[in-house]
C-alpha cells in the first residue's frame, strides 16, 4: 500500500501525459489513476498548507475553477458549460495533485526522467509513423482504432496519394498532429537546455524534424522563436559566435531557392509567420486560415453583448454552432488564450494574463540564481512563453494535459525554492 502511495502521482502524470494514446472510447487511463490518485490524495498536507494563507498564484487554479462554475449560471448553453467544467477540473487535479504529492527535488528529478522516457519513446512512435507503415494503434489513422472505441477517419474515397500524404503525418500518442505539435513546442526547451550533449542535439533534432513533419505551422514558428531565443541567451557571449550567426542567416536568406539546403525549412518558417499574423486580416480565405478568421470573428462580435462576464465556460462552441458552424463542422474556437476571453469575460481574462505572467516571472528570477532548480525554472518559463504562440494550434488546450502538466511543475518548482530559500 506504502509503494502504491509513492508512485501513484508518477502513473497519475504519466497517464495524463499520453492522454488519448491509452484509452477505449472516452475511457482514459488517466482516468482510472485519477481515481486511484484522489483515494490517496495528502488532505492533511493540503489542509495545513491553505491554514498558512499561501499565496495568489498557488490559489489561482483554483479560483478559476470557481469562476468557470459561477459562469454556468449565465451560459445559454448549460450542457457545454457543465462538459468544459469537467475538462478543467481534471486540468486543474494535475496541477494540485502534483503540488502536494510531490516534495522535494529528488522526486521531481524521477518525474522528469519518467516524462523524458515517454517522450522519447513518442518520438520513436512518431518517426515510424513519418517513415514506414507503421501507425500507432490508438490513432484515427489507423485501423486498428475501431478496437478501442474511436473512429477510423480516413475516407475510402480519398486518393491514393491523399492517403500516402496523411499516413506521412504523426500523431504519436496525441490523436492529433497539432496536439503532437503542442506538445512537442512544450518539449523543446527541456531539450534545448538540457546538460546531457546527447538529449541537447540529437533528440532535440530528432524532435524538430516530427515537428516539421506535423505541419504545425503555430507551433513551428513558436519553435523557431525559442530557438532563437535559448540560443542568444545562453550562447551569446562571443562576438565571433554572434557574426557567424548573422552572417549564416543572411546568406540563407539570399541564396538561390535552387541551390539553398534551407529553402523547405524558409517556406515553412515563413508559412507560419503567415499563418500566425493572417489571424488578425480581414481578408477572408478558403483555406484554413479562413476558417480561423471566421472562428474569431464570430467570438468577438458576440463578446460585444458580454464584454464584463463572458458567454459561460465552454460556450465559445455555442456561438460557432449558432452561427451555422464554420466550414460546415468547427466549434472549437482554436486559440486558447482567445477563448479564456470569450468564455470569463474582460476582467478574468486580465487577471487571468497577470497569474501567468507573475509565474512566467518568478520562474525567471529564479533561474537567474544558483539553485539545483535553475534549469527546470529557466524550461518551463520559455515553455510558456512559446505556447502564447503554439497554444493556437491545437482546437483548445483546456483538455490537453502535457499543458497542465506545464503550469503544475511550474508552481511546484516556485514551492519548492521558496523551502529551499527558508533551510538556507
């Protein structure tokens, strides 16, 4: 019984980090060790750490859960409300299930090395997918899928050709690419950053090109900008280094296309900044961007009529099916920091942005100090910061766990620094 207490949170996390890859129908793993979870959960440690008046950002989730559960009262559409309550509550169980079961480095470090070992075994996964016939089992590309109670979503009537190019798409054990794509964004720093040569280049190469491969194109650009990022931050203290660089990117930029090894990789750099900045166009399109234009449009001309309050939680679908669904199918607002708006109104969305960017900052003082706990906080905080991008990939990130995986680690390694500040 005593091992079961002390692992459960590592199974717990590590469930919540496949999410859909082990599941039947909407039975998840995750759902069983959640349940195995909360009978274990340390009440007594939660009840004396809420008797200290911990601090806004510890309190923070769950406020929000709160707020989202008071704003069913006003959502017209009860049933989506009470579905998205639901998704958040499991988001925010990660995150205070990690705060008080883990407690001090030594276990952080094994939640690592287990996260790192699923995510390297999805980028095996991943490569397989991209480059044999390979396809893992609990995908909606594969046939296998109909076993586990989901849908097959390859059309017979597609073409050859159309099926070769969507069997060339991962989606590892996320079910979608562009979930695949969040979490890989999330991924990058930890590899970027990591002291280990090996898992610095060679599985953050190995990870970018899955990357490129899920045609992410938010997610890539988000990529682009952290690499660009890590790399002046920790590399930039040679002028020689700095001019190469410089001169590199130059050079990449006025090379033939013919005769540039980089060529795919400026198109796909450069189809992202599109597909990022052509958001906030007027001009419609047919493609997909379009599609997220419409999206938005009709959300921002119905917070108009609810500026203050919101639409209720999860009602950001409402108003796309009350438009007549755009495209015939999405309801899905596809960008979450949008939908936070839509759905709580103004004044939470503002304090929601501020709890974010107050843990954003305190994770970067604290990687600015000689701690055991610089390179977690230094990780988590560039994470962050690339989801404000990557986050507009996915349809919503409410019920995406490596998201709530993120914020949880975040608040833990803040509890955790403030103990180690107080032995000192």
């Amino acid at each position: 019984m005593l091992a079961i207490k002390k692992n459960i949170i590592f199974v717990f996390l590590a469930s919540a980090f496949v999410g859909v890859g082990l599941s039947y129908g909407k039975i998840y793993a995750f759902h069983i060790a959640f349940a195995f979870a909360l009978l274990f959960f340390p009440f007594r440690a939660a009840k004396s750490f809420i008797f200290t008046k911990p601090r806004f950002i510890f309190l923070f989730p769950a406020i929000m859960v709160v707020y989202y559960m008071i704003s069913m009262l006003w959502a017209p559409h009860f049933l989506y409300a009470v579905t998205y309550v639901g998704y958040l509550l499991f988001g925010i169980s990660i995150v205070y299930f990690t705060f008080f079961y883990i407690e001090n480095l030594t276990q952080l470090n094994r939640l690592f090395l287990v996260l790192g070992m699923l995510l390297f075994v999805e980028l095996i996964v991943s490569l397989l997918e991209i480059y044999t016939q390979f396809r893992y089992p609990i995908s909606p590309y594969s046939k296998l899928v109909t076993h586990f109670g989901h849908g097959y979503k390859i059309d017979v009537n597609f073409s050859d050709k159309i099926k070769s190019l969507i069997l060339s798409v991962p989606t590892g054990f996320h079910w979608n690419p562009n979930n695949l794509a969040t979490l890989l964004g999330i991924a990058l720093p930890f590899t970027l950053l990591s002291p280990n040569k090996w898992i610095k280049y060679i599985i953050t190469l190995v990870l970018l090109l899955v990357l490129l491969a899920t045609n992410s194109r938010g997610v890539v650009l988000s990529a682009a900008l952290i690499i660009f990022y890590v790399f002046f931050v920790e590399t930039v203290v040679s002028k020689r280094i700095f001019l190469f660089i410089v001169t590199l990117g130059i050079l990449i930029i006025l090379l033939p296309q013919s005769i540039n090894p980089f060529n795919s990789v400026n198109k796909r750099i450069s189809n992202s900044v599109d597909a990022v900045f052509a958001l906030f166009d007027d001009n419609q399109t047919s493609n997909s961007l379009g599609a997220r234009q419409e999206l938005i449009k009709n959300a921002l001309d119905e917070l108009d009529n609810h500026l203050w309050l919101g639409v209720g939680a999860g009602n950001s679908k409402f108003i796309q099916e009350k438009n007549g669904k755009v495209a015939g199918k999405l309801t899905s607002l596809h960008n979450y920091w949008l939908e936070i708006l839509v759905d709580t109104g103004f004044i939470f969305f503002l304090v929601f942005v501020f709890w974010y960017f107050k843990v954003v900052y305190e994770l970067v003082l604290i990687s600015n100090t000689n701690t055991k706990l610089k390179y977690y906080s230094k990780s988590i905080y560039i994470a962050m910061l690339g989801l404000l991008i990557s986050a507009i990939s996915c349809s919503s990130i409410v019920y995406f766990f490596p998201f709530w995986i993120l914020l949880s680690i975040g608040l833990l390694v803040i509890r955790l620094n403030e103990k180690e500040q107080l032995a000192s």
